[in-house]
C-alpha cells in the first residue's frame, strides 16, 4: 500500500525516440500534444520498469483525461488484455459495469483537481467470472510546476481479509445467540419444573375421568421431554471447572438428542460402537462435548438424505506417544468427502467451503482444545465419487496436560 505522501516526477529522459510510441493526444490539440510527447518518456519508463511488471498487485497510471498510460502485468491478467488494449482508454471503455466505471473516473478527475490521495474499495467481477473485494488508491504525481501530471494507481486484492471479517462478525453473533440459548434454557427451566410437578399431582387426582387422565398423562410425557431437553442443553452450555469422569455413552448420546430432530429430518442413519461399553472420559465434558457437537454437525451438513454416521469408541494411545492412553472417538460419515487440496487447510481460522453459512472457526477451535487437553484430531477423507466420505479421530488422554 503506498504511503500517505505525494509522489515525485517521473525522471524523463531528453534523447529518448519520441516516434517509438503512438500519440495520445490527436494533432488538431497543441496543448495536449505537447503534454502528451512530455509523457512519452515517462511512460517507456513505466512499460519497462521490471518491479511494477512483476507485483502480484495491480499498478497502473491515468493522463489528464483519465486515460490509461500504464498497466502492469496482473492487472492485464484479470482483464484478459494486453497492454496495447488497454492503453489510451479509460474505465467506461473496458469490462467494467457502467456505475463502477463512472464511479472511478470521477475518482481520477477528483485528484487531478485536489492533488490529494484517495483510498476506497469496491466488490468486482472480472471478465473471466473471478469475483473478489478490491480495495484501490490514486495518488497525485506532481510535475516540477507542481501541478498533477499523471494519478498512479494501485489495486490489491483484499477478498480474504473481507471473508475473515465476516466471519468474525458471524462468530460474534452465534457466540451471542449461544449465550442467549443457555440463558433461555437457565431462565426455562425453573418454571418447566414446576409446571411438571402439577401436571403429575393433576394425573394422581382421583376426580379425573378416563379421557382427562389420558390428557394429563400425555402432557407429562411431552412436559418430561422439554425439561430433559432443557437440562441436556443447560449441561451443554455450562462450562466445566474441574476434569471429572463421565461415560463416553453418556456423553455420546447427550449429543446425538440436541441433534436428533435435524438426524430425522434427513433420514441419516447413526451407528454407534463402544467398547467397552463402560468406556469413561475423564476431562472437561462441556470441552469434549464441544468438540463432538462440531464433528457431528459436520458430518451431518455433508452426508445425502438417507446417508449414515457411525460413532465408535475405544481405549487407546496417542499416536505420537503410545505411553499416552486414553479414549479415542471415531465419527465417520458417508457425506461428500473433503478435496485432497483443502484437507491441509480445515484446521485453519476461517477457513471454510460452506460460504456465508460457515464461520471457518468449528475445526480450529476443536483443534486447540484437543492441543490443550494434549489431545489430537486427525482426518481421514475422499472425494471420489461412490467411495467418499470422511472420518474423524479424536483422542482425549486420561491425564490431561496442567495447563488445560
């Protein structure tokens, strides 16, 4: 990004082939020929000057009229042109929409007549279907007089930085929603109680007839459900302050009901394995449960309807050091698969294929917790069609790491 100063001239050289480049300016116009063969020099300068030929960057330079004098060669590159092409037109001849190109050239003609440099961006699509964020600056080039003589451009593209800041500003808002659904659950729950406690005394009535007490025994059946769900979801919003043991089952199943409705709606089918089958994880269960909710939603969000997830459990060791025993949990899925381009990149920040619906941030915070719990998660997957899917493995140690 250039610096918030003014740019110097442009050195020109006095013996240089003026009849080497094509006038800019027609004949019939003396000021702006004259102005045009003191450019020439300039501009042999800028086509042959090896840096701004090689920036990955867009750079760039507009004369007095706004036309284009100078393209390096990325920017030719997005446009699908060369440098002849380019040369001599403004924003409104080239692919770019109508409102965008008005836009620019009233930028350019803004520092010509401020001499001041202008910074903005803007969202653009390229001729050959590219979209990105552009973020550009104009800056003046004064001549000696100290009038501008040319504005020089540049353009990067910024289309991470704007998908990360979206992705935080989501983060922020499904952190708030998950605060609100544990406070809802918190504030629920206590009324729900009680509401339970009198539809039970209600069912013992001895005045009830038949049909009533069917009702008031559906309506505890029903009742009993939303408290159990309540309480499923209070334990797992609540975080946990010490290790403690918990059934890999137990915590499993927990699990599997916050999602149950969304695993019927798509008709996938769970198949869950443990072994043994009092096989117990001691660590922090909100952490764990955490790690396991995302596994599961992704498993979910990937396979077809009618598709399966199996879910098995098992004694092991780390896979870097086997003297490190503990509880290893495999969620497998027959969804999509992950490309073999994007599997070194699911464990990053933000990183994610499922566009404005993800945030990029579930695998990589289940990768640090497993870190701090000296832990692990590895990933096995295809996308082969017919043979793809994706299995998960994560293992939770028995002695967790002192600085958990």
């Amino acid at each position: 990004m250039m610096k918030d100063t003014t740019i110097k001239s442009i050195p020109t050289a006095a013996n240089a082939d003026e009849q080497s480049q094509p006038r800019i300016e027609p004949v019939a116009q003396p000021r702006k020929d004259q102005r045009a063969r003191k450019l020439k020099p300039a501009i042999q300068h800028l086509r042959g000057h090896r840096t701004l030929s090689s920036i990955v960057d867009y750079a760039y330079t507009f004369d007095r009229e706004g036309r284009f004098i100078y393209a390096n060669q990325a920017l030719l590159d997005l446009l699908g042109i060369t440098l002849d092409e380019i040369v001599g037109k403004n924003f409104l001849d080239l692919p770019y929409p109508h409102d965008l190109a008005v836009r620019l050239q009233l930028q350019i003609e803004q520092v010509f007549i401020t001499s001041r440099r202008l910074v903005d961006e803007t969202p653009y699509t390229s001729p050959s279907g590219v979209f990105g964020y552009y973020e550009y600056i104009f800056n003046p080039v004064l001549g000696a007089d100290g009038s501008v003589e040319l504005v020089a451009g540049s353009t990067r593209n910024i289309t991470a930085r704007k998908e990360s800041e979206a992705a935080l500003i989501r983060t922020e808002k499904l952190i708030a929603a998950e605060g609100l659904a544990g406070a809802l659950a918190h504030e629920i729950n206590n009324p729900l109680q009680a509401v339970v406690n009198l539809i039970m005394l209600l069912r013992q009535s001895p005045n009830l007839n038949a049909q009533d007490l069917t009702y008031a025994t559906l309506a505890e059946q029903e009742l009993g459900r939303l408290s159990h769900l309540t309480k499923q979801s209070l334990t797992f919003y609540r975080d946990s302050t010490l290790p403690a043991a918990v059934k890999a089952e137990d915590l499993i199943d927990g699990v599997l009901e916050l999602y149950a409705t969304r695993i019927r709606g798509r008709k996938i089918s769970i198949q869950k394995l443990i072994v043994p089958k009092e096989a117990t994880i001691n660590s922090y269960s909100g952490e764990v449960r955490q790690v396991l909710s995302t596994l599961l939603v992704n498993a979910i969000e990937a396979v077809p309807v009618g598709g399966s997830i199996a879910i098995r459990v098992r004694r092991s060791s780390h896979c870097k050091d086997p003297r490190l025993h503990g509880v290893r949990i495999t969620v497998a899925d027959s969804g999509v698969g992950i490309p073999a381009n994007n599997l070194p990149l699911i464990f990053d920040a933000f990183f994610t294929t499922k566009g404005i619906r993800g945030t990029g941030l579930g695998l990589w915070v289940a990768n640090g917790i497993l870190n701090r719990l000296n832990g692990s998660i590895r990933v096995r997957s295809s996308a082969v069609p017919g043979k793809s899917g994706s299995c998960f493995s994560i293992f939770v140690p028995d002695q967790i790491s002192k600085n958990a």
